[in-house]
C-alpha cells in the first residue's frame, strides 16, 4: 500500500531524514519511533504531501506523490502533533467543514459525519464549542478529521501526547478500531505505547533507520546478559561471597531498601546460561535463605535506548 524508497530531506546542509526506506501491506499498524528530533515528524509530513522530499520517492497505492499529488492526498488523513482544529468551531460544524474541504460527497455527508462521531465517542458534544472540551476530547475530534472520507491511509503524529492515562486507553482502542479498516502509521518517542497497538515497530535515529520488528521480536532479539533480581536473609558481605564463587555471575548491583532486613540485588549473567539453579543451592548451602528470586526481563524501553545508542555508535 505503501513504499518509501530512499527518502532524504536536508534543511540547509542539515540533513533530517537520510536514505530511508519502507513499505508497508494494507491493514497494518505501523509504530513509528525515535526519541525527539530524530525525524519522525519530517517523515510524515513527507508522505502526507506537507513538505517535499529533497530526495527519494514516496508511492501510495502506486502513485508517487510528487506526480501525483492530489490523489494520494485523497487517500491519506493526517493528525499532526498539533491539530489543526478551530475552538470557535462546534464540533459538528468543524466535522462539517473537514469533509466539504475533503470533498466528500453531499448524500454522505450526514452518514459519514453521524458514523465518525458515534466511533470517536463525539456524539455527545457535537453541539458543543471545540474551545471548551478537554484536551482528550480535542483529539477525538482532530482525529474525527484524519478519518473524514475514510482515507486508506491514517497516519498519526503522537497521538496521545498530554493525555492522562485514561484518555490513553482510549485513543489507543479507538485506533486498533480504525486498524480494521485502515492502515496506519503513528510516531511516538515511547516504545512501550507503539507496542500496545501496532503490528510492527520501526525504530529511526537521527534520520536514519535502525530496526524493524514486531515489538515481541524486538525483545527475544536482543542479545546481551540477563539476570534475576533476589531478597536473601544474609548480610552483604556474605552475598558478595557467595556470588564471587559462582564464575558465570557478570555483575552484581545491590538495591538499597532501607525498611528491609533483607539485602536485595540484581545478579546478571549471560544469557545463554540458566543459573537459576546454581544460584539457589549456593545460597541454601551457605544456610542464607532467599526469600524471593525473580527474573529481570529488558523492558521495551531499555531495548530502545541501546538500539538507539547502538546505531549512534556506528555512526
Ligand atoms: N523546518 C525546519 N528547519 C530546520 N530544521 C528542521 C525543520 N524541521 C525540523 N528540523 C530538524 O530536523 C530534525 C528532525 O525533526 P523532526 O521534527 O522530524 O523530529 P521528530 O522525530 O518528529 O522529533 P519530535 O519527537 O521532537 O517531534 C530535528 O533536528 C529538527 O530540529
């Protein structure tokens, strides 16, 4: 449905976005990540036709949108970081407004606008002023105007940005609703929230790519040590002592609970032993008791960060 081939954008000799490349099938949820300034916004603005490329090419359902601009428009909405809409609007007249500028036709119209009020949860405040509705409402209705004609392709710039943890949910159930129909991609600098929705996540860093995968790929993938978290009855020392005997061990970092008589630490091998095991009985032969051993297991966040770190360094 997709395909972005070689895609460079230079702001003076700056260059944004450098020799990118992606394509991707209909109905799918693409999260687009990087941490700020990596050149997420500069990439959709791209393909939604805001900006030009300086480089490269952009084929929406085979038009390129450079030749031909209006059509892949046609087939594209757009929720910027900002939205673009009007708070001396009512709801229902903004929605209006939105689809005679998206041309669509007069008989489905009302239907149309009906129908993506009810999805986004605005039919209760259709008659009420955009200005006065809360910043989770403000973006139901921006997006509401991305999904105006019912475009192929929704992309979306950090949809849930500012919202509280409710509105999250919510915007994040209405966009797997909206996968049913669409293909979309949105951009956000936490990993954690693309995961929660999409199909695939594609990492960028300072324009450039770094990783694609599905985001329980990312996470088998990722080489390095693992490690267990463990409360032991015992004192410091004699953990140390213990830990020093068991040759695998790589490194180990105390955890500093001051309420607790127990002492905590992070034990991190490789992650190819098991040695959970060995663990355990050096411990209960040393006649210190543990009273919880836990797995410790690279959060999204973490993978992200040494992904990105990783691409950095082979700059
Ligand atoms: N109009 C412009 N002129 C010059 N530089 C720009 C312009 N727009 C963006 N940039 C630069 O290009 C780089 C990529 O910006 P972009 O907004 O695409 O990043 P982003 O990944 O969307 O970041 P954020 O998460 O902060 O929105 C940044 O260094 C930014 O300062």
């Amino acid at each position: 449905m997709i395909e972005v081939t070689n895609l460079v954008k230079k702001y003076d000799n700056y260059i944004a976005v450098d020799q990118l490349s992606f394509t991707l099938e209909k109905g799918k949820i693409l999260g687009f990540l990087g941490p700020n300034g990596a050149g997420k916004s500069t990439t959709m603005n791209m393909i939604t036709g805001y900006i030009a490329p300086t480089e490269g090419t952009i084929r929406v359902n085979g038009y390129e949108i450079t030749e031909e601009p209006e059509i892949v428009k046609q087939s594209i909405g757009y929720l910027p970081e900002i939205p673009p809409i009007y708070p001396e609007m009512k709801v229902k007249e903004y929605l209006e407004f939105v689809a005679d500028l998206k041309g669509v036709k007069k008989t489905d119209k009302i239907e149309m606008i009906h129908e993506i009020e009810e999805m986004t949860g605005l039919t209760e405040v259709q008659e009420r002023l955009i200005r006065y509705l809360s910043k989770g409402f403000k973006q139901r209705v921006g997006l509401a105007g991305a999904i105006m004609g019912y475009p192929e392709l929704i992309i979306l710039d950090e949809p849930t940005v500012g919202l509280d943890p409710v509105q999250i949910i919510e915007i994040r159930d209405l966009i797997k609703k909206l996968s049913e129909k669409h293909t979309i991609i949105l951009s956000s600098h936490i990993l954690s929230e693309v995961s929660a929705v999409c199909d695939e996540v594609m990492i960028i860093n300072k324009g450039r790519f770094v990783v694609r995968d599905t985001p329980d790929n990312l996470v088998k993938q990722q080489k390095g040590a693992t490690g267990i978290e463990l409360s032991v009855k015992a004192s410091k020392e004699a953990v140390e002592q213990i830990i020093t005997e068991i040759e695998e061990i790589q490194e180990i970092k105390f955890i500093e609970k001051e309420t607790s008589e127990l002492v905590h630490c992070k034990i991190f091998y490789s992650e190819e032993e098991e040695l959970r095991e060995k663990i355990f009985y050096a411990f209960a032969k040393a006649e210190c008791p543990i009273y919880e051993m836990k797995g410790i297991s690279t959060s999204l966040e973490e993978i992200f960060l040494q992904l990105t770190k990783e691409a950095e360094d082979l700059c």
